[in-house]
C-alpha cells in the first residue's frame, strides 16, 4: 500500500441515487467517509455535484487540502491501470 501526502485523503464511496436523493431533500450538507487508512472523513455534500450519474455516486476518490487545511478540490481516482 502506498503512502498518499500529508495534504491528501483517498476514500471510497458507494451512494446510490435513492439513497442519494434522499440526501439533498433532506436536512443532510455533509458526507461521512472513511479513508483507506481508516480515517473518518467529513466533507460537505456539494462537493459530490461534478460525479452524481444516474445510478449515484460510486467510486475511489481523493480529496486535497491547501496549507490551512481547508478543502482545494476533491477528485475521482480511475483504478483501472
């Protein structure tokens, strides 16, 4: 297992679209992940837009902070090498 920088965070999620829909109707902003190195993640909701498809949101992803440990960008990882 490789090591990810001080400034990153991978994770996997599995939301499906009902699950999904139920999250933006209701009074839910934040999504709880957990790393691969066993971490608990919060992040907000939002930051899922760009990867919603029709079956919901699936996948690995990693999430990368500027210095003040604020959230810089959250991106997709495609595993298939």
């Amino acid at each position: 297992m490789t090591q990810t920088p001080l400034n990153q965070l991978e994770f996997s999620l599995d939301i499906s679209a009902t699950k999904l829909e139920a999250y933006y109707r209701g009074s839910v902003r934040e999504v709880l992940a957990y790393t691969t190195d066993g971490r608990r993640l919060r992040f907000p909701l939002s930051l899922l837009r760009p990867f919603v498809s029709h079956s919901g949101v699936q996948g690995r992803f990693r999430i990368i902070f500027d210095q003040a440990m604020r959230c810089e960008r959250l991106e997709k990882i495609d595993v298939r090498r």
